[in-house]
C-alpha cells in the first residue's frame, strides 16, 4: 500500500491514529411537545369510546353517562357556584392538611435520619401508626374533632405524613459516603455537611414522597367528606349518590384525576427545578 493510500484511510473519520471510533449521537425520535401529546392520547382515546359507546346506546346513562352530559353537568354546577364552592373547600382542607402533615413528618425524618436514639424512640411507633386504614381510624377522629373541619384536616395531614417521613429518612441515610468523606476532606462542619452535602443528596428522595403525599392526601380527603361534610367535592359525590345522579358523581371522579395530575405535574416541575444539578435530571431540565 502506497503512503497516499495509508494517509486517505487515516484521513477517514474514527480512523486517524491514536482516536477510537466517534461515538454515536443520541437521535431524538420524539422531542417534549411530542411526547406531551403522545401521553394524552390514551385518555382521549378512552373518552373518545366511551362517547362513541354512550351516544349509541351500548352503555346507558344510568350506568355511565356520556362524556359530553358530565361536561354540560359540570357547566351548569359552576355557573350556579356550587361546584366552585365545593372545589374550593377541598383545596383549602387538603392543602392546610399537607402543610400539617408534610411539616410535621418532614421535621421527624430528619430527625431520625441523623439520629439512631431518635429511630429508635420515634420510628416503631410510626410504623404501627402507619399500618392502620384510614377507616378504622375513623371512629375514633370522629370522637376527637367531632365531623367538622378539625376531623378532615386531622386526616389528610395523617395521610401525608408517611410518604414524606419514610422517605425523608431513607434519603438521607443513602447518601453517597465517598461525599460525606470527601466533606471532612474539605474541612467541612457538621452544619455545612447537611446543607451542602446530606440534604441536596436527600432531595430526590423527599421529592419523591412529596408525589405520593400529594396523591395520599386525596385519598385521605374522600374518606373524610364521606362523613358530615356540608361542602366539598367528597360531599358532592354522596349527595348525588342519593339522588341517583350519576353524571355528578362521574364528574367528581373526573375532577379528582384532574386534580390528581395537575398536583404531579407541579411536583415535575418542582423536581426539575430544584434538582437540575443532578445527572438523573439534567436531561429533564433542559
């Protein structure tokens, strides 16, 4: 082979000496609007059939009315302002309550994450706690704060409480030890080493039990506008179960999903914000 011809093979890309082979670029197929379609699209598709089944007689109202009666449903309830009012009472019981609970939790998860004396009072107990259903506890609520307002906050913040303590204390016990090592390299104190190292470490998993908490926290809140509530969307559910309305109780269905994934949504956005330092986010953030 002539050195013009080794010269042009080397010239080649990957093939110049001393180089290995470039390595591939990742090639989006699906880029963040596409994908944000692309994840709607099995809902709609569903609503889609259900209308088709509905206007053609294949289910009947009284099983489950069709899409459009729960939209012309959730109309007229707001433009009365009962729907808004019971919405609003939902939200502000839910929200006081996970402030309550995620407060409370969050400040005994760290507490036995440093601290196996504090695991060792405190954690047993939790976990008992943590194990009982809400409706077995619910005799009892009653006894204590009667089926007012005290009763309902009492058991979302309860509800949202476990989520964030378990993983509150899990975070900061798997934090990588080659970090807290390379913190008392740098002559790091105890109170830089947590705001620095242990907490930012902890994050994504406290982020994680904000998710859960926040679906827990509608859970805990159905059970509790089940009983003596004289507003909110739980109380809008039973009083149209007496009366046989299905297409409000579809709609109160309805508006716990969406609920549901406007609260997961914030706590994405939450988690991209706050963690886009983190290789496992970065990708996200952007």
């Amino acid at each position: 082979m002539s050195q013009a011809d080794h010269t042009a093979i080397l010239a080649l890309p990957g093939l110049a000496s001393g180089s290995s082979a470039a390595p591939a670029r990742r090639v989006r197929v699906f880029g963040p609007r596409a994908l944000l379609a692309l994840s709607w699209l099995a809902p709609l598709l569903l609503v889609a059939v259900w209308e088709i089944l509905a206007q053609t007689g294949y289910v009947t109202p009284q099983v489950l009315p069709a899409p459009s009666k729960v939209v012309r449903t959730a109309w007229r309830l707001a433009t009365t302002g009962s729907l808004l009012n019971d919405l609003g009472t939902s939200l502000l019981r839910a929200a006081v309550g996970f402030a309550i609970g995620g407060s409370i939790a969050f400040a005994l998860g760290i507490l036995v994450g440093f601290s196996r004396l504090a695991e060792a009072l405190i954690d047993r107990s939790v976990q008992m706690v943590r194990a009982i259903p809400f409706l077995a506890l619910l005799p009892l609520v009653i006894v204590w704060f009667g089926v007012g307002e005290g009763q309902k906050i009492f058991l979302v913040a309860l509800g949202v409480a476990f989520p964030i303590y378990i993983n509150t204390t899990l975070g900061i016990r798997q934090v990588d030890g080659k970090l807290l090592e390379l913190g008392r390299v740098q002559g790091l104190t105890t109170a830089q080493m947590i705001t620095r190292i242990i907490l930012p470490g902890a994050l994504p998993s406290i982020l994680t039990g904000v998710r859960y908490s926040l679906a827990t926290a509608w859970l805990a809140l159905v059970v509790a506008e089940t009983i003596g509530a004289q507003a909110g969307i739980g109380f809008l559910a039973m009083d149209a179960r007496e009366f046989l309305r299905t297409d409000v109780v579809v709609l109160t269905i309805v508006i716990y999903a969406l609920i549901g994934v406007v609260a997961d949504s914030i706590a994405r956005l939450l988690e991209r914000r706050l963690l886009a330092w983190h290789p496992n986010f970065s990708g996200a953030a952007r």
